[in-house]
C-alpha cells in the first residue's frame, strides 16, 4: 500500500547530513540551528514523500539583509553532463532534523518545467531571470 | 595630512569583486542585489578606513528561515598557515557596492580579541561557542 511516510532505510542515502551521530567531535561545520554556507552547498533535497531529488549546488543571498532568497538546486546529470540548476524561492523549502536535508513541497513535475539554467551558465546575469523565477512561483517568491 | 576617505587607488585590490565592469557577460553569479553563496566565501573585508583586513571564509546561516547569523572572517595567514578564523554577527557587516567587499565597523584592535578558532578548526562544535560571540559582541548580535 502507497504511503506519504518517508522509509528510514531508503532516505538513509550517502551524502545525506549527519549531525555528529557518534558523539565523536568530527568537524561538522554546524550547530542543530546553523549550517556552515558551504556546508548547505551539496546538502540533498527530497520530495514530500521522501524521494531523493537532487542536491543544493549554492543559494543566492541578499548582500545587504543577509536573508537568503533562492536555492538553486541541481537536479540531474552525470559528472555535471546534463545537470540543471533551477532557483527556488527559499521559502520553499523546508530544512528536515529527520531527513538531514531539505524537502521541497513541490510537485516534481512542476518543477521540471520551472525557470532554469544549466550548470556552466550564470542564470542570474540575465537581469529578467528574477522576475521569471518569481512570475513561475507566484506567491512563493520572496516580496524582498 | 590622514583622511578617513578610502583611497581609491587602495582599495582596489586583487580579489575585489568586480560587477562585469566591462559588460562583456562573464559569469559574475551576482545581481546588483543578490550574490551566490559560494561568491560570498572569498569576499575581501575592510575596516571602516577602507583598510583591507581580510575575507570572508564562510558564513554560518539558520537553517530554518535562511538568515545568515555568523560571517566567519578569515585573517592573517599564508597559505592557511597562521590563519584565525573569527565569527562575526552578520549585521555587523555593511556591504559596499564601492569596494565590492565588506566593510566591519569594529575597532580591528577589538577583533584581535575576539572567539576564533584556527583555521581548521570547527569552533561551532562547541555548544558554548555561539553563546560566546554574543557575549563579546553584545548589542550587535543576532536574536535569533
């Protein structure tokens, strides 16, 4: 029977954050609180139910606020042939303790067809790629 | 005669981010508003003399709303060697669009003095850490 639950097993992926499980001090760059910038760079991302999408590749921060606006995740490829980089509004996705990644409660399908560039390109200097990521995600933009 | 006005000449040093000046299209991943997480790291740090201290070697972020909380500086040192690692409340940071980089408004004196770790240390693996910070910095840190 189908179920929303996440299987412990199957989200048990390598790669997937740990936070210092053993107690043995290992450098994790993070607190139960704060990650580490470079540290959220390459963290996974599921779907709602616990399917593993992709990973972050970096997240576009306002200079002046501090506040984080996109994370452009990278979804596919292989050795970085044929990855994509789609920006999201950070407000949409949801940091899990359980998962130690972030879920993104969008359908799949929809993000596929979302604004995005591939991963040797810099999306962001096209100056209307902005509005087309805010325009795609209607009232999940950020208002800064 | 000394003059607290940046020199122009100065303060235009190697590693100063440049805003594709030349408008020829490089990959810049950064809007006038928005910068990439992993441009971020690597950003040069100036007092408010306009003097060159640093850069920024990471920044610690809140998982949950996405806020950057920490800017971890990194100073002195050559090649890693020597080099101190010192976590400052974000907002005490000011981005200048002028010298495409960072301007502390703290005593560099005061800096000296302040938590760090060593540069390959992780400072936030001890719980008093963070607490540590706030104390030295009062006021100007995060209430979050």
């Amino acid at each position: 029977m189908p179920t929303d639950l996440p299987n412990e097993r199957a989200l048990r992926k390598p790669g997937t954050l740990e936070l210092d499980p053993t107690g043995e001090g290992i450098a994790i760059d993070e607190t139960p609180r704060l990650i580490a910038s470079n540290k959220v760079e390459g963290t996974a991302v599921y779907d709602r139910t616990g399917r593993h999408l992709g990973a972050v590749h970096n997240f576009m921060v306002d200079k002046v606020s501090g506040q984080a606006a996109y994370a452009v995740l990278a979804f596919g490829g292989f050795l970085g042939l044929g990855e994509t980089h789609h920006p999201l509004p950070w407000k949409a996705l949801t940091y899990s303790t359980e998962l130690g990644g972030y879920v993104v409660d969008i359908d799949p399908g929809l993000l596929a067809g979302a604004p995005s560039h591939g991963a040797g390109e810099d999306g962001f200097a096209d100056p209307s790629y902005r509005a087309r990521i805010e325009t795609f995600y209607g009232s999940r933009a950020p208002t800064a």
